[in-house]
C-alpha cells in the first residue's frame, strides 16, 4: 500500500468506529444504561454524576475519531 492508500484505509476504520461510539452514545441516552466492557453501567445505580462523565468521555473520543477520520479522509493537514 501506498502512503494516500493507507491514510484512506485507516480514515475509513475511524469513520466506522466513530458510527460505532455514536451509536452506543444514542443508546445510553435513549436506555439510560451504557456498556462497560462485559457489563452495562445503569444511570440510577451509577448516579447521575458517573453516567454523564462516561456519555461525556464517549462523545470527546467521538469528536476526536471525527478529527482524525476527516483529517485522513480529506488530507486537512492536522498535526494531533
């Protein structure tokens, strides 16, 4: 694979992982119950405070996939 070749392929990883995160993010929201690895972390046994942190930390690897995956994608020329 070329340079171009790979940074389309790995921009493309990013685009699905990010679909991925926001997709566990809507469901949090909608559910009020976010996975954890092998478990699913409920709001009202967790408290408000920890489950809006972990939707909070979802949604800044989100952004941060977005970045990346555009950068790669449409060859921005960001340095993260």
């Amino acid at each position: 694979m070329t340079g171009r070749a790979e940074e389309l392929f790995v921009g493309a990883v990013c685009v699905v992982l990010a679909l991925l995160l926001l997709r566990r993010i809507a469901l949090a929201l909608r559910s009020g119950e976010i996975p954890l690895y092998r478990t699913r972390l409920n709001r009202a046994e967790a408290g408000d405070a920890r489950f809006w942190t972990l939707v909070a930390i979802n949604a800044g690897l989100f952004v941060l996939l977005f970045v990346i995956a555009a950068d790669l994608l449409l060859g921005l020329g960001f340095r993260l």
